[in-house]
C-alpha cells in the first residue's frame, strides 16, 4: 500500500515535472515564471512533514520537492547531470518485517473480536439490570404493604434463572404492633402473591430464594424458597415479634368436644394439645356412636377407609391452627380409643406431605 501510494504522488510530480518542462523549458534557456506560495502543507500518512523547499503553485499546478516526498515514503532520488536524468528508487518490502506486519495485524483483529464480545456482555448485562430495576420498581408499589405492616423496600439479585429477594422492613412503634397481630396464614398469603409475580415476569422454573429481615434488630424473621414449579416453603424465626399462644389455646377449645366420622361410626376429640415450641398436634379421640366399638370390631373396618378419614381429620385440625393461631403445624398424632379409653390405634400425619406415615 504504501510502494503504491508512493508511486502515485511520484507519477504526479514526474507529470508535472515533463508539463513544467515542456511548458517552461522546451529548449535550453532561461524563461521567467510567476509562482504563487500559499503556506502549503504536506501531510504524509497523517503527519504533517516540512521540507526545506517550501511548495508553490503554478498556473493551477501544485509542486512539491520531489526528493523529500520520496525519501519520507522510503525511497531514493538520484539526479544524473550528465543525461538530465532523476532517477527513483523504490527499495523492495523486508518479507520478514511483512509477516510481523501480519501476525500484528492478526493480534489486532483478535483484540477486536474480543472487545465486541466484552461490549455485547456488558450490553446485555445492563439489560438484566434495567430489567430487574424495572421490576423492583413494581414490587416496591404492589407489595408496600403486608396487611398493616410497611414495607421499606424490595431487592432482588440475580437472573430469570435464578433470584434472590430481599424484603426490608423497620419493625418498631406501629410496624412492631402490625407484625405481632399477623398470622402464619397472612405473611405465607403476601410472600406467594411476590413469588408468583416475579415468576410470571421472568419464567414458572425461576428459582426463588429470599427472606424478609427486621432492619431494626438486623435479624432475618422468615425465610421462604420456590423451586421452579414446586412448592412454596415458607420458614419463621419470628416467635419473639408474635405470640401465638392464646390464639392456640382458643383454637384448641373450638376442637375439643368435635365429632368427626371414621368409617361410617362417630369419633369425638376428648384431647387436643399444640405444642408451640415442637410445632406437633396431639389429638385422642374416643368412640362416640354409642355402639360399644372394641378391638376386635376395630380390626374388622376397612382399613383403606380408615385411613382416609384420619387423614381428613389431620389436615382439618392442622389447616385449623394455621388459619386461626397463626401457627405452623409440622406433626399431627392421632389416637383413638373406646369408650373405656382402651386404645384401638394411632396414626402420624405429615402436614406438609399431607398423608400418614
């Protein structure tokens, strides 16, 4: 490219030369000519170069020394007084100094690709952030509140892959007050409605993690996790901002004295306890229907119905503490007995799966 440029610019000053000569100089003598100087620059390959000559123009024509522009493009001007003869020499390109011309060129356009590649990741990375701000931004107005409980504000950090979410709230003075009269039922109600939105704004396999912590004593009270299309778990470490214990003891009153019916004869709950700190559910049962159920008439009920009726049972006495005291049930351990309080059986039901052991 550059032998080229080279011998164009050459070209031009050897026809200007011969036009010159053929204008001014036809035959030996002398001629006068007019010359314009205008503070010509030159400029080679981006930088501006001084001659000792200084350029002119005439009749239109711009001359430039001839030996200084060949030389700065790497070549040689030879002048033959003898025969009026300039001669250019134009030395040939090292091919070594070619092939590192190459393999830097090479490194460039590997460092192009390269920065193309940082430029698009961190495009697309300023798109999931303005994507979760925008989110963020709408949760912060939808969920501003848990029932009478302000919420300060709501993070989230991550991709639609997978989320953190973080729920701010200052519990003191009215926010303290709020939280101790919300239930299990309330705050599990709120955190599914959150998770529920932000999957459907992202994808129903986005993983959800996240907790709600009290910026005022710096704890985490509940922490809750969605697994794609699984289950909401939801966990509270609250015990010391709510105390269940009156609304438990009142739910257990509402059982006690209840009839339910277990393959087609009367069961009545004579005793129910919820363990607060164990998160367990002890109920006994005795016959109620006036038939004088033993043992041996035990053994011949239907099993199968049985056992579908107790876990009826189970899950009415664990969604009736959920609801109303506000608890968390975990175990349900039914006995039933006869009238003699002679036991006839007892069973364990898993709240969360929602069938016996």
């Amino acid at each position: 490219m550059k032998n080229k440029k080279f011998f164009k610019v050459c070209m031009l000053v050897l026809v200007l030369v011969f036009v010159l000569s053929s204008a001014t100089f036809a035959t030996d003598g002398m001629k006068s000519i007019k010359v314009l100087y205008k503070n010509i620059k030159i400029k080679i390959n981006g930088s501006y170069k001084t001659a000792d000559q200084e350029p002119f123009v005439i009749n239109g024509a711009t001359y430039v020394p001839l030996r200084f522009i060949a030389e700065a493009l790497g070549g040689s001007v030879d002048w033959n007084a003898a025969t009026n003869t300039v001669s250019i020499n134009l030395e040939a390109a090292d091919p070594q100094v070619l092939e590192q011309l190459r393999k830097e060129l090479v490194e460039k356009e590997n460092e192009l690709v390269i920065l193309r590649a940082r430029m698009e990741a961190m495009q697309e990375d300023l798109l999931k952030k303005n994507e979760i701000k925008d989110l963020e931004d709408r949760l912060n107005k939808r969920y501003d509140e848990l029932d009478n409980v302000e919420i300060d504000d709501i993070t989230l950090d991550g991709d639609r892959y997978k989320t953190e979410v973080l729920v701010e709230v200052d519990l003191e003075d009215s926010n303290l007050e709020a939280w101790a009269d919300l239930k299990d039922r309330d705050i599990e109600n709120w955190v599914e409605d959150l998770v529920q939105d932000i999957q459907e704004e992202f994808d129903k396999d986005t993983e959800i993690t996240g907790r709600i912590f009290d910026t005022e004593e710096d704890v985490t009270i509940v922490e809750f996790e969605k697994d794609g299309r699984r289950r909401l778990d939801v966990e509270f470490d609250d015990k010391d901002y709510r105390n269940h214990e009156e609304d438990v003891n009142q739910v257990e009153r509402d059982l006690r004295g209840r009839v339910w019916d277990i393959d087609g004869y009367d069961f009545k709950v004579a005793y129910v306890d919820y363990d607060i700190d164990r998160d367990k559910i002890e109920v006994q049962m005795t016959d109620h229907s006036g038939e004088l159920i033993r043992e041996d008439d035990w053994e011949n009920f239907d099993r199968d119905d049985i056992e579908r009726d107790v876990e009826d049972i189970c899950y009415y006495i664990a969604d009736e503490f959920e609801d109303e005291a506000g608890v968390q049930p975990e175990r349900v351990y039914l006995e039933i007995y006869d009238e003699d309080w002679k036991l006839l059986d007892e069973f364990e039901y898993d709240v969360d799966d929602r069938e016996l052991e």
